[in-house]
C-alpha cells in the first residue's frame, strides 16, 4: 500500500470521525448505535517519525501516549501490509477516553512517495486534518515556534472564527479552525 493510500484511508476516516462526532449514540428511533466511539482514530505514515513526532507534539500540542508494534504476520494477515512489521507512535489531543488520536509510523525499508499537497486538488484521496482550536492565533503560533510551515495567513471565516493551514514535515496540510482571543 502506498503512502498516499494509506493517507487517503486515514483522511476518510477523520472526516466520518468529525461527520459522526455530532451524532447522538441512539439513533432517532431509540435504537443502539452501531458505533462504539463517535471519534476516530487517524493512521500517518511518515518520512521521519522523530521529527513528524515532534510537529506533533509541538506544533500542534499533541501528547504521545504508549505506541504498539505490529508484526510482520498481523500486517500481511490483516492486509495492512505486505508482510512489514512497524511501530506505531500514538499521540493524543485531550485526555478524555474517546480523545482524538493520530498514529505515526514508518517503514525505513520501504520506498514512499509523498502525495502532491500542494493545494487540497493536487490529489485524489484525503487532502487535510481540521482541528477546532480554542485560540487560532496561540495556535498558529505554537506552530511556528515548533516550525511549521504556515500556508497563509489567518482567513477570516465570519464572526470571530479564522481558518490557518499550517503543513507538517510530509507537506501535510492540517487546518486550524476557530476564534482568536487576539480580536
């Protein structure tokens, strides 16, 4: 599986998390939901795990919380990959149990090509992460502190709310969407 595939699979993923997060656990007729979490849990591989580990913890103010590794017979079996074995770093954005959490890995013995993210239409597949931020404008700056690359500056959705694209060592574009205390 490429990298851009596996990108795709984990963008579609977020954004039924973030369709689905508003959705109650019955549905209007009373009934179970047949999801057990209305959040989601988004796949990354990367080029660098250490410096995409440290975008996002201090980019974006994720904390890591304990990874896991899969072995070459669970990641052929489950068609994840081909027969691969890798570790997965987990970082998380909150400390409630149904937190969202971003899974970071890499596979130094395979060959990737990155995704064109130069614009969210360079490619098919998934093409960016929106996180709802209390601040825009700490966030952004927390960002480039950490150094990520800011796309624009802040555009002015309406009211007090801004949306920023910020890009992570991959060229991955993460949105920032919300007010600014600096209004």
């Amino acid at each position: 599986m490429t990298r851009s595939s596996l990108f795709a699979v984990l963008v579609v993923i977020l954004l039924g998390s973030l369709l689905f997060s508003g959705c109650s656990s019955k549905s209007d007729a009373g009934t179970k939901s047949s999801f057990a979490r209305t959040t989601i849990d988004m796949g990354i591989v990367v080029c660098n795990v250490d410096k995409s580990a440290t975008f996002y913890k201090n980019a974006l103010g994720f904390t890591e919380v304990p990874g896991f590794e899969v072995s070459a017979e669970m990641g052929g079996g489950s068609g994840l990959t081909d027969n691969q074995p890798f570790k997965v770093r987990v970082f998380v954005l909150g400390d409630e149990p149904t937190a969202t959490k971003i899974k970071l890995m890499h596979f130094p013995d395979v060959a990737v090509k990155n995704v064109d993210n130069r614009f969210i239409h360079s490619s098919c597949g998934y093409s960016y992460l929106t996180i709802f931020v209390s601040d825009t404008a700490a966030s952004v700056e927390r960002a480039k502190k950490a150094g990520a690359v800011i796309v624009k500056k802040p555009y002015k959705l309406g009211g007090n709310n801004y949306l920023t694209l910020v890009k992570d060592p991959d060229g991955n574009i993460i949105e920032f969407v919300g007010p600014t205390k600096s209004d």
